[in-house]
C-alpha cells in the first residue's frame, strides 16, 4: 500500500494515496444552509469584501470574471453536476463526483457550503490578475476587466477552516450572455462544485498552485475534502477480482474512486474516477469529464492501478 502519484492530475492526471481509516456517517435530508443578510439593516450596510484568486498560467485561452447566478444544486448534488475544468485536478473532481454519489456524502457536501444572500459583496482582483486577464486583447471587442465586481452574495466552505469566496468565477471570454467555465463546470448548472474548488484554490493561494500536478496527493486532497486520509489498495495482474467487486459494490454507500494506468487504453489514462457501481460483472465509473463509462471486471483490473475509499465522519 505504498503507490503513490505525486500530482493533481493534468488534463486527465495522476492520482496519489497514502493508507487511512475513515468513520461513518449517517445520511440525512439536505438543504443548503442560506442566511439571509438581506434581513439584517445593520449587514446591508457592510460591503464584504473578497480577493479574486489568481488564474492558471500557460492558458492561451481568454478568460473573463463574471458573477454567476446558478443555484448551488438543481434538486440534491448529484454525481452529473461535477466536469472537471482545464485545471490538472481530476482527484478533486473524481472526488467530489464519488460523494455526491453517496447518501452520506451528499449531506457532507450540504454541511460544507453557507450561502449569504443579499448582501453587498465586492470582488476584487490585484494587479496581477488584471494583468494576466488583460494578456491576451486580440478580439477588438474584447472588454477590458473591471478592478472590481458587485454582487449580491457569497459563500463560506468548510475546508477544514472556513474559505470565504464569492459568486465570481473565470469564464471563457465570450461576446454572448452564454456561461462557458474556465475551471470546474456543470452540466446541470448547479454551482456547489465549483464554488468548493474555487474555495480550494484560495486556501493554497491560486488556481494556478491548484493546477500544479507536482505539489499535491489524492491523499491531500481527499484529507481536505473529506475529513480523513483515504484507505484503497494498488491494483495488479493478480489482484482478486472479488476484492474489486466488493469495492465497487459498496461504492453506492461509500464514496470510492479509482485511478487509471498511464497506458490505459479502455479508458482515460493517468485520470481519476469516481466508482459507482457493479452490475454482475461490470463496473460503472463516471469520467470527471461528464460522461458514464463501463468496463467488465478484468478490463478494470487491467485498465486501473488502484482504488481509494471510506466512510465519511459522523
């Protein structure tokens, strides 16, 4: 239980672990927290105020910041919500993909995130970000960034300490009103997903650390998001094929997610799954790239070097 890929994992990316026991959970019904500032005379009055993180370099995409105003969930999270963005982080997606998946993890998302609504909340960006959003000006109608953005709310995400990032996201430039993210996206337009990433990328300074696929573990960031270090296995030739039934069954309570070769052919390689299921003998994944994927028990084997789960704390 050694295997280790240091990385967040490039576009798809490595996956890392390190052994660990996770507690139990008991599942419950959800419902984003929301306080409403709005109430209060003396809260409308304070303008709160919250630095833009840092953008990825190297991009020769133009990027744009804008307030976005999807809901943080359609109905309840939900493994479909979650596309991992041009970040090298698929641990984080494969990650947030395998709790949504899970009763038990899908009230730990919900205990993550408060919403403040209606309030007034400024978004600022340093001379660093504006001029890295200003790098690229060959469209003509291309609109300058604004030092700072108004909105009406923001949110705080329980990272072990509470992150406090506003509605404020990079977008891909676009002369539309379409939304294209940048970074963590949703095919469902529900926000809590990338409002958790974006929160990420403030705790360690930048989504550009954040991308960077040499300074962070699976295990870090399972730690992080989950509460404890992962348990799993290495996957070889001769692993049983019964022990990986039994992980991928107990997928559907357990958030559990796997790591793919990086010769993998059958599927994404060097990439990050989330696990959700088994059906005689196939397995189901969803690929962090918005899509479900499904391989018979000895294409997995063969196609995937480890498996990672455990059992959110109660």
């Amino acid at each position: 239980m050694a295997l280790e890929y240091k990385g967040a994992a490039r576009s798809p990316g490595p996956l890392g672990r390190l052994e660990g026991v996770l507690g139990g959970r008991i599942p419950g019904p959800l419902d984003f927290q929301q306080v409403d500032l709005g109430k209060s005379q003396t809260a409308t009055k304070a303008v709160k105020e919250l630095p833009m993180p840092p953008p990825a370099a190297g991009s020769s995409t133009i990027i744009q910041a804008r307030s976005i105003g999807w809901d943080l969930a359609k109905d309840t999270p939900s493994e479909r919500d979650v596309k991992q963005g041009e970040l090298a982080n698929c641990p984080v997606a494969a990650i947030l993909a395998a709790m949504a998946h899970t009763a038990g993890g899908r009230k730990h998302i919900d205990s993550m995130i408060t919403e403040y609504v209606n309030t007034q909340v400024k978004t600022t960006f340093s001379k660093e970000v504006l001029a890295a959003l200003s790098a690229k000006l060959d469209d003509p109608d291309y609109k300058r960034p604004e030092k700072e953005i108004l909105s009406k709310r923001y949110f705080s995400v329980n990272l072990g300490n509470a992150v406090e990032v506003s509605d404020v996201f990079y977008v891909k430039y676009t002369d539309g009103s379409d939304v294209n993210m940048m970074y963590m996206d949703s095919p469902k337009r529900a926000l809590w997903p990338c409002v958790i990433e974006k929160a990420y990328a403030v705790k360690i300074g930048s989504y550009d650390d954040l991308d960077d696929d040499t300074k962070h573990t699976v295990n870090e960031f399972w730690t992080v998001l989950v509460g404890s270090k992962p348990d799993g296995f290495s996957i070889d030739q001769n692993t049983d094929l019964a022990k990986i039934s039994a992980a991928a069954k107990d997928a559907g309570t357990i958030p559990t997610i796997a790591a793919s070769k990086d010769d993998a052919t059958k599927v994404t390689a060097h990439h990050g799954y989330a696990v959700m299921g088994i059906q005689g003998s196939t397995i189901e994944l969803y690929n962090p790239y918005a899509r479900i994927e499904k391989l018979s028990l000895t294409d997995f084997r063969s196609s995937f070097s480890a498996m990672f789960f455990g059992r959110l704390k109660g």
